[in-house]
C-alpha cells in the first residue's frame, strides 16, 4: 500500500461539492478502505448525502485511473459501511480506463464565461441536454431558495475563502479566483454573508440571487445526469469519465447543483425533462468551451 500512498496528491485531484474533500482512506494490510469525514460533509445543504456520494465515486474513479496509469493493478469492491463506501484491493490486472493521470490533473471546474455553442453531439450521450436560457428562471428561484435560507447560506460561508489570507485559501473550499470572482465582487460577497443575519428579512437574498442572473443567457448547453436514487458511488464514478471526455476535448463544466437542492426547482426541472421522480435528478452542470483557464482549486496535501 506504500505505493498507492504516494499516488494520494493525484487521487485528492478529484472533485468535490464546495471543494470540501470529504474522502479518506484507511489502509489496512492489503487494501485501503474508501471512507469519509462527517465534517467535511454538507449535512445542511446535502441532508440526503447525493453529493457526498457522488464526490466518493468520483474519488474512486480517480483513485483507479491514477493507480492504472502508474500500472499499478488495483480495483475496487462496493462495501456499504459507517462512513465507508468501499475497499481499494489488488487485483489480477491493472483497471481498464482510457484515462491517465495526465488526464485527472488536467481536469478542472470552470465558474467563468464560456463561448456561445452546443456541445458535438457525440459528447456526453449519456446525460440529458438543456438549452441555458430554458433553466435560467429555475436558477433565479434556486439561488433565491439557497440565499433565503440562514443555515444554507451559513454552510456555505463556511467553505468560502474570498481572500489570499484566509488561513485555508489553499488547502480546500471555494477560493475568489475558483469563483471567478474580481477583489470587488469578493469584498461585497463577504461583507453580504456577514450581514446575512441581519439583513436576510430586508431583501438581501434577493440581491445575491439577482447577482447570477445573467450566467445562463447564453446560447449554452446544460447537462443533467439522471440515474437511480441510492446508486450515487456508482453514478460519481460515471461523472468522473464524462468530465474527464469533456476536458480532453477543451470543454469545461460549472455545477449548479442548487437547481436540483431545491425540492421546487427540482420538480420543476423534472417536469421539464419529463422524469417521473425527481429524486432520479442526481447531478446538473453547465457545460462548454471557457473563454479564458480557470485556476486550479486548492488541495489539501499529505
């Protein structure tokens, strides 16, 4: 196992909601058991842990491919526990990917603007595609719906690092810079959250909502992943290869999870796409070429 330690930089490369990491492992002779930390979750924002679980598949997809790449034979086996979704074991042969670790490193979120263009049909055929403008009404309501909630919008300032001096700026969370965000636009965001007890019942959530109105009027593509509630893990690990296509290709994604944290825009969304249970609605990003690189988000290091 000293060898799939040393791999750890390249496995924590996986995304995260929020950037939170909440993954670990714990070796155990022969095997490394795939588990997480209850305070890297998001029990506020994500009560039924969707994307916990879909970040854990993630980190697993990523975990094989990067063990792959160094030719390492390492597989996975689903084993529901405690805090524990799985074991990494050794194996007869090395994980069959496509993937390299090149490829994970690469890989990134993109918040900023993107050019105004559909996605190549042959991309992502196994995701649903909506038109940008077509949800962007639903992302008002959602982002209204996230603002108008103290514990939410408490959560979430929690994870946020809007200044070079925060003390976590570069181990996790969500940066100024991964936001996209101008030194402006962080030091009105932080002082807003800071005021957001007091000025929640006087329109506040209004005016942070309104701040994302225009992101989805573009001639832009979103992608939304439908799949088996409880079926997360398995669901991440697809995500991880459908992001890691996209970035081959120069595309980037932009998750707006919130869409579907909303229980009325996540209906709304589903009788949009004609899907009987909304809880099958498991994950939403927008998706496209970046007008310009994003810097890379901050990773805790062993």
């Amino acid at each position: 196992m000293k060898a799939l330690r040393e791999l750890e930089p390249d496995f924590w490369r996986a995304p995260s909601a929020h950037n939170t990491q909440p993954w670990t492992l714990t070796y155990t002779g022969q095997e490394a058991v795939v588990g997480w930390d209850p305070a890297r979750a998001l029990p506020v924002s994500d009560p039924t842990g969707r994307d916990l679980r879909l970040g854990l598949g993630a980190f697993v997809e990523t975990c094989l491919i990067v063990c792959a790449s160094a030719g390492l034979r390492v597989g996975f086996r689903a084993e529901a526990g405690p805090l524990r979704v799985g074991v990494l074991h050794e194996t007869a042969r090395p994980y069959r990917t496509e993937f390299t670790t090149r490829d994970v490193r690469e890989r990134g979120t993109n918040r900023g603007p993107y050019h105004p263009e559909p996605l190549p049909r042959d991309l992502a055929p196994e995701a649903r595609r909506v038109g940008c403008r077509e949800l962007a009404a639903l992302l008002y309501a959602a982002d209204l719906h996230q603002f108008g909630d103290a514990a939410v919008t408490a959560e979430l300032r929690a994870w946020l690092r809007l200044a070079p001096g925060h003390p976590r700026y570069h181990l996790d969370g969500l940066t100024d810079r991964a936001l996209a965000l101008s030194r402006a636009e962080a030091l009105g965001l932080r002082a807003a959250l800071a005021l957001h007890p007091v000025l929640r019942r006087a329109g506040l959530p209004r005016v942070l909502a309104a701040a994302g109105r225009g992101l989805l009027d573009y001639d832009g593509e979103v992608l939304v992943l439908v799949g088996t509630p409880g079926e997360e893990v398995e669901a991440g690990r697809a995500l991880m290869r459908l992001w890691l296509s996209l970035s081959r290709r120069g595309y980037s994604t932009h998750p707006l999870s919130q869409i579907i944290d909303s229980p009325p825009t996540r209906g709304l969304l589903a009788a949009h796409l004609g899907v009987d249970d909304p809880a099958s609605l498991l994950h939403l990003a927008r998706a496209g070429r970046p007008r310009q690189a994003a810097p890379r988000s901050a990773r805790i290091t062993r």
